[in-house]
C-alpha cells in the first residue's frame, strides 16, 4: 500500500483524477490550512494563540520552469512580510523545499536554487524570524546539504532536515549537531532503495533513536519531527539525560494530525512546532501522508464515503 500511494504521488494520472475528484478536498482541509496566504496566516495566528508554534510550507516541488521557481519565491516573500506586518513572525518560520526553487531545473539547478533560498532568507531575517530546508528524496541529499552550508555563512540560523530512515544519517547529525545549528529529525517520506534506507519500521525506529541521541548530546538545537507516542516519550528521556532544558529543543507534528498531543505537550512547557502546509499545490504532499500511516487511508476512504 505505501510503495503503491508514494508512486501515486508522482503519477500525472493519479494527481489529475484525485484533484478532479469534488469529495477530496474537505479531507485535504485536514492537513492542508487552505489554498490562499491569508487562509494560511489565519491558521498560523489560531495556532500561535493556542500555544504552540508555526512553519509554514508553500506547496510545491520538483518545478521545471524558471517562472515556477519565481514564483515560488515570490509567495514566500510576500508570506514572511505578511508574518511581519500582523506580528507573527516572533512564533512561526518558514519550511522551504529546494526543488521548488530550481534544484531540479536541469540547467544551473543547483546555483538557481541557492539564489532563491538566499532571497527567502533575506526575506525572513528582515521580519526576525528562520527558515528550514526540507529534506527530499535521497538523491537530493548532498545537494541541499551543500546549499545549507552556503547559505548558514550569511544566515547560521538556517535549519536542516535530516532522516532517520537513510543509512548516512547518524554521520550527518554529527557533522550537523556543533553549535547554532538546527536539525529537524524526522522519519522520512519517501520511497527509498534498500541499500541507502532501512526498510523495516523496527530499524527505523532504532535509527532514530541513534540519531536523536546524537543530536541531544551535541551543541546544536535538535527538533523533534515525530507523532510516535513512544518517540515522543523516549525523547523527553533522551533530552534529560543530556541535561536539556525543556527550552533547548522542540517536538513537531503536522498540522491535522495529533492535535490534542500538540496541545499536550505545548501545556507541559516543551516547544510543540506545527508544520503548515498551504497552497494549491497539495497532491504530493498529501499522498505521502496517506502512505506514511494506514489509519490515513482508512480515514480518507471513510470521509469520501461519508461526505454529502
């Protein structure tokens, strides 16, 4: 089922019948805070009132037009201005993926990219708040890795995003755990061969827990990206154990899933961050969500049953 879902996401046909499909977007609303900017600040400022806080991602990736990538840019500019002028910028950042700036253009990709990433990131230290990069599948990996260090010599607040299920990993949160830094973890998202990602969710988890303690014991500001309760808990032990405090590190979840546990942990004093997607661009997004977990499958399939 997962191999299945995360196919579709790249598939044109899949992507043409779901969106046509008139009954799939009240479920997108779940995950995705609407189509428009100011449907996107409106959900940011519900979030940051409830206690916890914000970042937001602009839908989009694996652009292959110069236009899209300026696009792309363009939203994000007006986006962090927007968070500046209502006075939300002090608790939500921005998540950025590479390819939907230029990385995957097949001419002067990489440059491209790091251009644009720079412009989101002149954009965001104007208004005082961060970006993130996201991690894509793993043939991007070295690329955004480079980016990030190009850009953290202007910016060194800029966050990666590092993912357990990738043999490298553990490398990567050591080269990324020194001081300033700031590293999401997460599980990972997409379909990856045997021999660069563990494949059972056993050694996932073990892989995770590896890394998390690296990232615990370094120098850096580790966040927390998963909904496992069992993670969460081991987390705040890891986090102890290297004499954290609860203002050294955050959890993040994504927006729809979870919610009374964000709220949960936002109450005992941890920073809970929630990861908000926008944008008419939410096929992709949305397919690697039914395939991370089959109680979102089994969710989807009873809203459209359900649904008038």
């Amino acid at each position: 089922m997962r191999s299945a879902l995360l196919a579709a996401a790249r598939s044109p046909q899949a992507r043409s019948f779901v969106e046509r499909t008139p009954l799939t977007k009240p479920v997108v609303s779940r995950y995705v805070a609407g189509d428009t900017l100011e449907e996107a600040v409106r959900v940011t400022g519900d979030l940051l009132a409830d206690g916890r806080k914000v970042t937001l991602d602009h839908l989009g990736e694996d652009t292959t037009e110069l236009a899209q990538a300026a696009a792309t840019v363009h939203a994000y500019e007006r986006l962090l201005a927007e968070l500046g002028r209502t006075g939300l910028a002090s608790g939500a950042e921005v998540s950025v993926k590479l390819s939907a700036v230029g990385q995957s253009l097949p001419r002067d990709g990489e440059k491209l990219a790091l251009d644009n990433a720079r412009r989101i990131c002149e954009a965001a230290s104007a208004v005082g708040t961060t970006v993130t990069l996201d991690m894509e599948d793993h043939t991007t990996t070295d690329s955004t890795l480079g980016i990030l260090a190009d850009l953290r010599v202007d910016f060194p607040w800029v966050g990666a995003v590092l993912q357990a299920y990738l043999h490298r990993t553990e490398q990567d949160c050591r080269d990324l755990s020194g001081a300033g830094s700031r590293v999401r973890l997460c599980k990972g998202a997409y379909k990856e061969p045997e021999s660069v990602a563990y494949q059972g969710k056993d050694e996932v988890d073990l892989s995770y827990v590896r890394c998390l303690k690296v990232l615990m014991n370094g120098q850096g500001y580790p966040m927390v990206a998963s909904h496992d309760p069992r993670l969460v808990r081991i987390a705040a032990q890891v986090a102890a154990a290297a004499g954290r405090t609860a203002d050294s590190y955050e959890h993040q979840m994504l927006y729809g899933v979870r919610p009374d546990a964000q709220r949960e942990i936002a109450a005992n004093g941890t920073t809970m961050r929630v990861y908000v997607p926008y944008g008419d661009q939410w096929y992709g997004y949305f397919m690697r969500r039914l395939a991370e977990r089959p109680a979102n499958v089994t969710f989807f399939l009873r809203s459209l049953l359900t649904t008038n």
